[in-house]
C-alpha cells in the first residue's frame, strides 16, 4: 500500500490505488476484536512532520495547490460520491473527519484547501491523520485542492475546508461483532438497543444516532425500509455519533432470534400504544423500536414488539417525529436505571 513516506512530494500516480489495497471494513477487520473495526489498531503515534506538498501550501506556496478535476484523486473521491466506490464514503468536514480518525476509521484519501491547511487546528488535524494512516497502514495520499474545486466535490453549501474519502462497511457477517461490542458496552449490565424500523428521513436517522449514543445505548439496529446510515446527511445529523455506536443492518425475522435468545424485550413505540411511554419496566434488556411518522410501525415491527407505548399529545398535534419520540423514549430508559451515563 502507498503510504506518504514512499510517494513524490510532487506529481500523481498515473491512477490512484483501487478499493481493494484498503482492507475492507473501515480501518480494517480488528485484530483485537474491539468496536468499531480498525480500533485499536494503529494509533496517533509521536508529532511527525507535515507531508512536503501540505507543508509547501501551509507556508504560502500556491504551487502545490490541485486544481484539475482530472486529477485522479479527485475522480476517486467523485466516485466515492457517486456511490461508485463500494465501502467508501465521503466524509465533509474536520468534525465528522476528526470523529472517524478517532474511532479508527481508515481515511486513504484527504483533500484540504489552503486556507484550511494553513490554520492551525487544520495542520493538526492532517498531522493526526497522517500518524494514525502511516502506523496502520491505510494512507494512500493527501492533497491540498483549491477552494472552489473542494465546493464543487462537496454535498454541503459552505464546506468547511476538509473532506476525506473513508473505508467502512458492515453486513451481515458483522453480526457475531455486533453483539459482541453490545456485550461488552452492557458490561455485565442488561443490554440496552434502538432499533430504527422504515425512518426515511435522513435527518430524523441521524438525530437518533446522536440521541441513542447520548443515552449510553450498546447499539443501533436498522431494518429494512430505513435510510442507508452512510447517506450523507445522516452522517451530519448524527455528528459523528455512528462512528461511535455499534449498529447493523438487520432482518426483523434475525432480529426476532436474536432478541428472544438474549432475553430482550421489544417496546414499540406508537400513537395507538396501550401503554403510557412511562409505564413499562425498562430495567431489564431492552430493545426501543421507533418507526417511520408518516406510515408509523411496519407490520414485522409489530409482530417483534412484547408491548406497544404512547406519547400523549395535546390535541391538534398527531406524532413527534421519529427523533423527538425516541428521545423521550431513551432516556425514560435511563431514568429508570438510574444510574451514571457512561463518560
């Protein structure tokens, strides 16, 4: 794999390396077992000089600057964004790019604008990248891009000066490592999941994510009919939060085995719940579905639950969407275990 240390500070690769020099998973399938893949692998190491070419730009050199849409790093993260690229995915901005490097993401490829490279939290964020890809492996190249090409590659308004190209994928041979993160999060405890049945709305997906990883959830679980997470703006919305929280996709007919061998109970939330939000006991292992506002809860959700909760609402207003309800929800679960969300 190519790595800074054995590229020209000049030039490019007559075509940069294909999706199979990355290991496949993220940062990788984990030696050591630890959520999510790649964790624990690698790491940020000691401070290590900036590559030649950012390190021009970073003192004023325009030079170094790519400003053709031919360039072949460029065309690669266009794929990405595209969907073309099969286990990658486009991250926008230092905070979602800082989170992924911090959950041991593999990033290959990062393209800067001067401004940002020039700043001072922009350089310590490459240099962390480059130790962390150089330690494990996985960094292919970096590149300072012009400023107007950067907002031509990406999907927000005002990018904000960063975007990287990132190696992630589950399926469904991730199962064994899903629930075994879960355990492991749960500590001994009853374990604790959210499972996302038919949302649509990216932003309704991602508010969940971040509100299920501030709740100390063990773990999100998507069934079918449901926004892909790695969608662009579920990335956003979540804030970096499924990086953080174990999920998978799964069959509610898979989900049903596995929740009755683990002795979880399924709580469903709808508008039409016999029960109160407040009123089931949660404290055991808990399983919290939330469903598409608009059709609410799709039939294999209901044949899964082992109780169905309400909400009440005042007249005129008929649901919370799907963000809103599971907030309530989540920490009604926290609330009745009483005990210190994880630091």
């Amino acid at each position: 794999m190519k790595t800074w240390s054995d590229s020209k500070p000049k030039g490019e690769p007559a075509e940069p390396a294909g999706a199979e020099r990355v290991p496949p998973g993220g940062g990788g399938r984990s030696r050591s077992g630890r959520w999510p893949p790649g964790a624990g692998e690698g790491g940020h190491g000691k401070h290590t000089t900036l590559e030649p070419a950012v390190a021009k730009v970073a003192k004023g050199d325009a030079g170094e600057v790519v400003r053709s849409q031919e360039n072949p790093w460029i065309k690669r993260v266009r794929r990405a964004g595209r969907g073309q690229e099969p286990g990658s995915l486009v991250l926008d901005g230092p905070h979602l790019v800082g989170e992924a490097l911090e959950a041991g993401i593999a990033l290959p490829v990062v393209l800067t604008t001067p401004e940002f490279a020039r700043r001072e939290e922009g350089a310590a964020l490459v240099e962390r990248i480059q130790e962390a890809g150089r330690a494990a492996g996985w960094l292919e190249a970096i590149r300072v891009v012009d400023a107007g090409l950067l907002t031509k590659l990406a999907e927000t308004e005002t990018p904000a000066g960063v975007l990287a190209l990132a190696r992630w994928k589950l399926g469904p041979a991730e199962y064994p490592r899903f629930w075994a993160a879960v355990d492991r999060a749960a500590a001994g405890g009853p374990p604790f999941v959210v499972v996302a049945d038919g949302i649509q709305d990216p932003g309704n997906l991602g508010s969940l994510f971040r509100t299920a990883a501030a709740a100390g959830a063990q773990g999100m679980i998507i069934l079918p009919g449901t926004v892909a997470p790695t969608n662009s703006k579920v990335l956003r919305a979540s804030a970096g939060a499924l990086f953080r929280l174990p999920w998978i996709k799964m069959e509610a007919g898979e989900l049903a085995r596995e929740v009755r061998a683990r002795g979880i109970r399924v709580f469903l939330a709808d508008a039409r719940g016999e029960q109160a939000w407040h009123e089931p006991d949660y404290r055991g292992g808990t399983a919290i579905v939330i469903s598409n506002e608009g059709r609410g809860p799709s039939p294999e959700a209901r044949a899964l639950a082992d109780g169905v909760v309400a909400i009440p609402l005042a007249g005129g207003v008929e649901s919370l969407n799907a963000a809103a309800a599971g907030a309530i929800l989540l920490f009604e679960v926290v609330r009745q275990r009483g005990r210190a969300l994880p630091k």
